[in-house]
C-alpha cells in the first residue's frame, strides 16, 4: 500500500502542539505514512505597513529595534518549537517517519502548496485552538475554518487532551462529503480496528424509508469493510443529538462532512457545526 502523507500543523501553543503530536504519533504507527510537521512564521507580524502606526508614535531607530526584537523572538521561538518536535518523535522512535517544515506567510497558503505539490497531502492535522488557546477556551483556532475551507483533503483537528481512538461516530446523511468520508474508512487502516457509531439525525421519530435503506447501505459497505458498525437514528436537533451522543457514549472521534447536502451540513458557515465543534470535547474528522 503506497505511503499516506501527512500534514501536521503546529504553532507552538501547548497543549494543542502537544496532543497534535501525540495523534500523528498515533497515527504514523496505525498506517503506512510518513508527516512534514510544519510551522509558519506569520508573515503579517513583521508587515511594514501594519506597523506604520508606531513607526511614527516610536520614530524610525525605535521602530527598527522593535522589528529586529520581534525577529529575534520569532527565530527562537521557531528553535524551540522544532527541537520540541523531533525531541518527541525521537523518543517515540519515529523519527525516520517525520520531517520538520518551517515556512514564512499563512498557513493557509502553506497548506494549499503542500497539497498542490509534487508529493502531495493525504491528511492534515491541526488543533481545535492556538496560541490563544488558554485565553479563549470556547473559540475556535483562528486559521481552522481557513484551512478547513481552503483544503479538498481530510482535516483531522485534534482536540485539548490526547486520547486512545477505541471508538468513533460517522455523522452520515449521504451527501458528497459523508461518501467521501465512507470510501476513506474503507480504503484506510486508519481506524479498521475501531467500532464505529453510524448515527443520522431525523426530524420523525419514525424514520422514512429511503433513510432506512440509505443507512442499511451505508452500515453494508463498512461491515464489508470490516468494520463493527453500530447503527443509530437520532430523533433530535442536530446539534443537542449529535453533541449529546458523542458524550454520553464516549465517542473519541466525530467524523463528518464538512460541507454536505443534508441535515448535517454547512459546518462553520451555518451555526450547527460551529457550536458541534465547540460543544464535542473530541478529536474531529471533516470531510469536503
């Protein structure tokens, strides 16, 4: 089976680096793959034009020394983030499987080259929250709707605290998304070992038939697979159903589409997905 390459983004925000490390470690030994963990240096920090403001309340010899500080301060920071990374994959024995990427500008232009190269991109992992993450616990990281928005490949965005995947909902309603995110579970190792929750939010209690058979195929097609595949229709809101599910059934992982057709869909354009994604303490697998 030809390698699964990964995208692992990281800011040096703890804990969220740290957890993003823990599941491409996690990962890198579930499937045949290899990961570039890449920092970007925000370009816009060192912009001159955004700065112009304290050039003239600082004067120009000031200013200057406070862009060669900033500087500075970046470049080490940049140090400490990439000894951290291979420090870790050297002591979990992975180090031949990851290479450390820095690049300057935004992330999400970084992503999108790294998707577009010659090599390309399977999955891209990054965290729920960045730097800010300590100050803002109820917001979303501020470039993960861009990068979610921007990329055509997974995006698996880890959540606080690393946990052992043993169990994961798909949330399916069969739009172009949630069939991508069917024949991903079928051709990846990725999670073959682990049951997986198919769950469907209907508006009847009684569910119409077509949504029987939609949810029969879709239960099929993973059990041929081999997977273990549970299969649960939720008379509910969307986000109350789903959101509750995950935690009272200690789901590790909420897979869903990222942009789909059904009852589950315009995730951060609509509010559901946003507040699922604020609500779910997990780990999450979005799917364009």
């Amino acid at each position: 089976m030809e390698a699964t390459r990964l995208l692992v983004c990281v800011d040096g925000s703890m804990p969220y680096m740290e957890s993003c490390l823990q599941y491409a470690e996690w990962i890198l030994k579930a499937m045949n793959a290899t990961a570039d963990i890449l920092y970007v240096t925000d370009a816009h920090q060192f912009d001159f034009a955004m700065m112009g403001d304290f050039s003239g309340a600082l004067g120009a010899q000031p200013y200057q020394r406070l862009c060669d500080q900033l500087k500075q301060i970046e470049t080490e920071k940049t140090r400490v983030v990439k000894e951290t990374v291979e420090k870790f994959f050297e002591k979990v024995g992975l180090s031949d499987k990851i290479t450390f990427k820095h690049e300057r500008g935004s992330l999400v232009d970084s992503c999108q080259a790294y998707e577009h190269s010659e090599t390309g991109v399977d999955l891209i992992l990054m965290g729920k929250r960045g730097e800010n993450a300590a100050f803002a616990t109820e917001h979303l990281g501020a470039n993960l709707e861009r990068v979610v928005r921007a990329s055509s490949r997974p995006c698996f965005i880890a959540c606080r605290k690393f946990t052992p995947i043993k169990k994961c909902a798909l949330a399916y309603d069969d739009g172009p998304s949630t069939r991508h995110a069917l024949q991903f579970l079928i051709r990846s190792p990725f999670m073959k070992e682990i049951p997986i929750d198919l769950l469907y939010v209907c508006d009847e209690e009684n569910p119409p038939e077509e949504v029987t058979e939609m949810l029969a195929s879709a239960e099929k097609t993973l059990k041929d697979a081999g997977y273990q595949v549970n299969t649960v229709c939720l008379h509910d809101d969307v986000s109350d159903g789903i959101a509750n599910y995950v935690t009272n059934n200690a789901i590790d992982v909420l897979i869903m589409g990222a942009y789909g057709h059904g009852r589950i869909r315009n995730l951060f354009i609509g509010s559901t997905t946003t507040e699922l994604m604020r609500r779910c303490k997990n780990s999450v697998l979005l799917f364009r």
